[in-house]
C-alpha cells in the first residue's frame, strides 16, 4: 500500500515475546505480545504518568536536535506539543529522522527479535545471551537508538503500566522511522533472532515483529530499491512441533514481508540450539499460513475465513476466493471493507490503516486507483495512485 502501514506496533526491532504471564526486555524495550489488551491490567494513573514522562523526555529529544539543526521553529511548546502528536497518533517530524543516525551511519546490522527474555534459559533465550549475539555480530537493536532511549528514561519505563491501545502508537512510529532509515541508508542484511512457536500463548502472530516490523520493512521495500537480504537464527521451543518452531517460523517472516513488499524477498535461516551455534544457512519457501472456513461457506456463498496468524475475511466467496462484498480485518489491526474480484480488492472499497489513516475510493487488481485519503487528524485529500504509486 503507498500509504504508511501503520501496524500496530511496538518494535520488535528490540522486541521478544511477552506471553501470557511474563514480560520480557530487550536492552529494555518490552516485547508485549500485541492485541492483548484484554489480557494486560493497565494501572492507569501509572500509565498516565508514564506517557508524561516520555513527553517531557522526547521533547528535550527534540528541541537538542532542534539545536543542531539550528531550527528556531523548533520551540520549546513545537516540540511539547510534537511530541505528544507522535505518541498519541503516530505523527512523524522531520528532525526524528536522525534518531537511528549514529548507529546506522556506523555500518552496524539491525537485529529484529521475538522470544527472549531475562527469566530465560542459561545461554538459550536470556537477554545476556541475546545481547551477546548482537555483539558478535556487531549488531544494534531498537534500544541502542534514541527512539529506545527516550522510552527506557527515568518515569517512561517502556511505557509498562499501559495496554497496548494506549502506547501502540508510540512504538508504531518508532517501527515505521526505523524502517525509513534503514532503507535511506541501504541496509543490505537485516537478522532476526527468534524463540518462538507458531501456535499457543506465545505464538510469533502475536508479536510485534510479525505485526509491526515486518509489515514496515516491507513497506518500505515496496516503495523504494531497497532490497535487503535475512538471515533469520531460530532457536526450536522444546517440546513444540517441528512444522510450528525453528526454521518454520522463517517461512512465515519470508511471506509477510513478500505480502507487503508485493515482490520476491530473500530470506536465508539457520537452525539454532543457540544463537551462537547454528547450522548452515537455508534458503526458505514461503508458506502460506492455515486457514479454516468457521461460518458458511467458503467455496461459494456467504462465509468466514480465519487464518492461523490472526487475519478474517467475512463476505461472499466464488471458486474458494474472495468476490463480491467482504471484510477483510488483519492480525495488525488494518481493515479493508469492500468490493472483491477474484481473490482481490477491486471496485469501491476502503482500507483502514491501524494508526487510524483511511483510503477510500476505487481498486482495480488489489491495487488503489482515485480516492480520499483521510490522516488520523482528520484531514482529508484526494489522491490517485498508478501500480500503488501516487501520481
């Protein structure tokens, strides 16, 4: 899509896997499993705190590198009040697209990761035995950025005492700025560290490097010549199926990345008992994930699809596909409610990005043609894309 996928997210770019019950850091960034905000308890004044607290400190961000700039626009209140528009609703500002700059412009590799912890087994999945795999391969995650470091400060606290609907917005900026800086600096390999399963409480659907990193990397690949290589270290769960752990969690990082990108992504993984002791890299296949027919029927008719990574499409079906009128709602909160062809969204149809910004108007192929695009604010133009491009 050539508007900006907003994903939910948190990073998971420096992001593990909270499950149920534990919540795990990364150089501090918490990994909390996404759509669980029926699950966490949320101390609001806490949170309400933490949200001011990480205000106050991405505003001084803000006005330091208003110094550097030698930007007067930049006040005190500008930066006040542009720093809560990026927590509050995901609004991007020129100067926060230096906030990656030195550990980019020192040539070190982005590691993304889902699935360690500080409860974690001894050299296994522990953040001591993460952080000494970025090390050695001079690696930097979210949390070495001061994107990360605005949200460890004193008072912010990764934002812990929140749901997930009251800081997604932080941490989907921060996902998608990071996305754009790794491609204005033509990353050329992106590693992603996994201990996770497919299905169960904590399930790689549910984290924010499925929901949130993924998506934008992909994005970003659509939109421009990046075209990054990765290499994915996968560490088996003991005791899950071969088909749901391991190296088969990289086929699935393979297709939502190709899903966005809309193109071919290498994607090489290596089978780990730990990080730092792998077997040989393999090329991987995409695989699509399971889907079950719970309502009607999917063949011909009215009927409900769910996949296993979280996505639903409710409408009619023709020849096992989407066509006619339908719903689609995906795992990362995005929504496109409209005419279908063929397996396709085409016709009148509007596509709801998870940070609140909307198309409306025609498709032909899956592909936007003339239309509305409305911003989280409210505000709201007409557009017209050629091949997903504005014109």
């Amino acid at each position: 899509m050539a508007l900006v996928l907003s994903l939910l997210a948190l990073p998971a770019f420096g992001v593990r896997g909270e499950g149920l019950e534990r919540i795990s850091f990364s150089s501090g960034l918490i990994e909390v499993e996404a759509g669980t905000s029926g699950r966490e308890i949320e101390n609001k004044d806490e949170c309400d705190r933490e949200l001011r607290s990480l205000e106050k400190t991405f505003a001084k961000t803000c006005e330091r590198h208003s110094n550097e700039m030698h930007d007067p626009g930049l006040t005190q209140w500008v930066c006040r009040d542009q720093a809560n528009d990026t927590i509050k609703h995901s609004a991007r500002y020129g100067w926060q697209e230096h906030l990656a700059s030195k550990v980019l412009d020192a040539g070190k590799t982005p590691v993304f990761w889902a699935g360690f912890w500080p409860g974690g087994k001894t050299g296994i999945d522990t953040r001591e035995a993460l952080a000494d795999f970025i090390s050695s391969v001079n690696g930097f995650q979210l949390a070495d950025t001061e994107w990360g470091q605005a949200a460890e400060s004193q008072g912010a606290n990764n934002l812990e005492a929140c749901t997930w609907d009251r800081k997604k917005n932080w941490w989907n900026v921060a996902s998608i700025s990071m996305a754009k800086a790794m491609a204005f600096h033509t990353v050329p390999k992106v590693i992603i560290a996994l201990h996770k399963t497919l299905q169960g409480d904590y399930s790689f659907y549910n984290t924010i490097l499925y929901q949130a990193e993924l998506p934008n990397m992909g994005f970003e690949m659509k939109k421009s010549k990046w075209n990054p290589k990765f290499e994915v270290h996968s560490i088996a769960v003991e005791g899950a199926p071969p088909d749901e752990s391991g190296c088969a969690l990289a086929s699935v990082v393979k297709s939502q990345l190709e899903l966005h990108a809309k193109r071919s992504v290498t994607v090489w993984c290596k089978t780990c008992a730990t990080l730092q002791s792998c077997g040989p890299k393999q090329e991987v296949e995409k695989k699509s994930p399971k889907a079950k027919c719970i309502k009607g029927s999917c063949r011909h008719g009215q009927g409900t699809k769910v996949w296993a990574d979280g996505n639903k499409y409710h409408g009619t079906w023709k020849k096992g596909k989407p066509n006619g009128r339908g719903t689609m709602t995906w795992a990362n909160g995005e929504e496109y409610q409209g005419s279908w062809k063929k397996g396709k969204m085409d016709g009148m149809g509007t596509y709801t990005y998870a940070n609140g910004e909307k198309y409306r108007g025609h498709w032909k192929k899956g592909k936007m043609g003339l239309g509305t695009h409305t911003d989280p604010n409210g505000d709201v133009w007409y557009v017209q894309y050629e091949e997903d491009h504005l014109k």
